[in-house]
C-alpha cells in the first residue's frame, strides 16, 4: 500500500514553500488563509473521499471583494468494484475570488490546474471549486463542490473545510 505519509514526504518541500509565500502577506490588507477539507463523492460508482491542504493568499479589490491565488495539496482515494482502488495525489495552482454578500457569509470561487508529476494517472487538468462559507474571528468554515475535469471519469465532491486568518 501505498502510504499517505510517503507521498507527503515527498511533497515537503512544496509545503515549506506554501507556509514561506503565506509569510509574504503577512502585514497586507487580505484575507489570506491556511487551512485544510475532506471531501465526500457525489459518483456512488467510483466510492472516493479527499483531503487536502491549502494556503489562499487574498488582497482586497473592494471593502466586500478579494483575489488572490490558490495552492494546495490533495490525496483522493479511489475504489471501484471492477478496477479495484488507486491512491491519487495532487498539486492545484490557481486564483481564487471571495466575496462577502452578508456582512460574515461570503461566496468563493476557486480555479485552476491539478498536477500528479510523471508516474499518475494524468499529469495535468483543471479544477473548480465554488464553496460558500461563515468567517468569524480569525476563521473561515465553508461548504462546497469540486469539480475535477479528468476525461470522462466522475471524481466530483462535496467537501468541507476550515481554514485560519493570517492576522
């Protein structure tokens, strides 16, 4: 079995680097964050779950609307009864959009490109995320949908997550 902890290891470096570009936001007007989702399949065929970590540095466009990109990793677990299971880690690079409608419940949406390296099932495609989520105090909770375009395979999700403020 391929282990979660191996794959991490080897991702290492990739984190160090996302807490080091989290440091860089450190003093800006934002709504940078780090944090982490597990996610659960909408394709009952293709039984999965993920989790994954990211850090989402923002800057404010207007008083209720922010930009910014979007890093993570994730691990998704697949298991089908004809083809058994598969371990699938990933890398997303993107840009993200958050918008405050209320005055602590914001939309935000996240998008980009997922990359597995040389030895996975594919090396890149795209990713969509739209989640909608309740800020107070220093931390965000959210819900929302994940959308990973691989040819003709579902690896959709609902996840949910929790991620911290900067400052």
């Amino acid at each position: 079995m391929h282990s979660f902890c191996k794959i991490f290891k080897v991702k290492k470096l990739t984190i160090i680097f996302l807490l080091l570009l989290g440091s860089f936001c450190v003093g800006q007007e934002n709504e940078s964050s780090i944090g982490l989702h597990i996610g659960y399949p909408i394709d009952t065929e293709v039984s999965q779950y993920n989790f994954g970590i990211f850090i989402n540095p923002m800057w404010e466009l207007s008083e209720d609307s922010y930009l910014g990109g979007y890093l993570g990793l994730n691990y998704i677990v697949l298991q089908t009864e004809d083809a058994g299971g598969a371990e699938l880690p990933l890398a997303d690079f993107g840009a993200s959009y958050k918008y405050y409608f209320l005055e602590f419940v914001y939309a935000q949406v996240n998008g980009g490109i997922s990359y597995n390296g040389p030895e996975g099932f594919f090396t890149v495609t795209g990713f969509a995320n739209p989640t909608i989520g309740y800020s107070f105090n220093k931390t965000n909770v959210f819900v929302g949908y994940r959308k990973l375009f691989f040819n003709d395979a579902n690896l959709d999700s609902i996840e949910a997550g929790i991620s911290f403020k900067f400052f």
